[in-house]
C-alpha cells in the first residue's frame, strides 16, 4: 500500500521556502601561495553595502546553484569561463531565516583585480595559509521564538506561559590587517576550510 515511499526522496520540511543562493570561494595562487578573493560590496547596494563577501548572488529560475555561482562571479570580477577553474561543491549553510547559501571553490586565472563598479566597491586577498592557522573570534547571538498577538494561546498547554525552545547562533569573526570577515561568510569559510587544506 505504501510502496511507493520506496521510490521517495526525502526534503527538508519547508524547504521550498528558502531563499537560495550561491557563492563562489575564489582562489588565486600566488608565490606565497594560495590567496582567498573577497569582494567589498558596494555601499551602492541596498543590501548588506560595505560588507565583505564572496562573489555570489540569488539563484534565478531555472538555474543551478553551480550555475549561479558562476554567473554571479563572472558578472561581478569581469572575468570569462577561460579565467576560471571550478573544483566543485562545498557544504552549504541554513540560516535560522531560512536563507540558504551554496558554496562552491575555484581558482581563478590571469585575473588583474578588475570587478564590477555597479555592485563591488573593492577586492582584497587573504593568504589560506591565515585561516588554517588562525581561528576565528566566535560569539553568540540568541535565537527565540516570538509568537504574534493573533497567536492562538488558549489552545496550547500553557497558553502565553507556554516554554517554546530557544537556541544560540554562532557569528564568526576573522580580522586580517585592517578587514573584518565575519557572519555569513566566516561560518562558510570556517566550515569548508577541511577541504581548502592542501596537503
């Protein structure tokens, strides 16, 4: 009767609600060795402007997250398919707000540090070697459930008194020679950072 879970697939509840995007860790080699590409946003931007990130952005219909993360890192370093080398996918991350970010690494070549005006206010590079041998500053924010006024209390055990679960985020902070790179970016990088060590 019940043969065709078989056949299923299992998704994240309320996955079709995330907002996905997708980023690129860009690696340049250099003579000290493999640098990381961060952008500077735009102060232009109305989202997040001057914040540091990778190159990246919103997946648009129709597209893969592979897909994005290339278009988004051509459109903003000006590059072409010729200057980039792709390695494949990292781990991705969830956000409490449901925002989901897909990481993916390559190198880039014959880049001279050009990039789009119109949404990267500048780029810098950090030595790998820093993040693999420098931990990062981490704090926590915390994370709580706050019902709306219309929220039906009467049909709850406990009604407004009732102990909804609470949680901590962790917000990463790395700071390098005047550049801090935290949230988003940091946890990211912290994470995937098993796979960037070359051995």
């Amino acid at each position: 009767m019940f043969e065709h879970l078989n056949r299923h697939v299992p998704k994240r509840i309320e996955e079709d609600q995330e907002h996905v995007s997708a980023v690129l860790i860009p690696l340049i080699q250099k003579d000290d060795g493999y640098h990381i590409l961060f952008e500077v946003r735009s102060k232009k931007l109305q989202h997040q402007p001057g914040e540091v990130c990778f190159p990246g952005g919103r997946v648009e219909e129709r597209e893969t997250t592979l897909e994005a993360a290339v278009r988004e890192t051509k459109e903003e370093l000006l590059i072409d398919d010729s200057q980039l080398k792709l390695y494949g996918a990292l781990d991705y991350f969830l956000s409490p707000a449901q925002i989901r970010v897909e990481p993916f690494l390559g190198e880039l070549t014959g880049y001279e540090g050009q990039f789009s005006s119109a949404e990267v206010d500048s780029v810098f590079t950090v030595p790998l070697r820093f993040f693999l041998e420098t931990p990062p500053d981490i704090y926590y924010n915390d994370v709580l459930i706050t019902p709306t006024e219309d929220f039906p209390f009467s049909d709850i055990p406990g009604g407004k008194d009732y102990p909804w679960a609470a949680g901590r985020y962790e917000v990463c902070f790395y700071r390098y020679e005047g550049r801090v790179i935290w949230g988003l970016t940091a946890k990211i990088l912290l994470n995937n950072l098993p796979y960037l060590a070359v051995p």
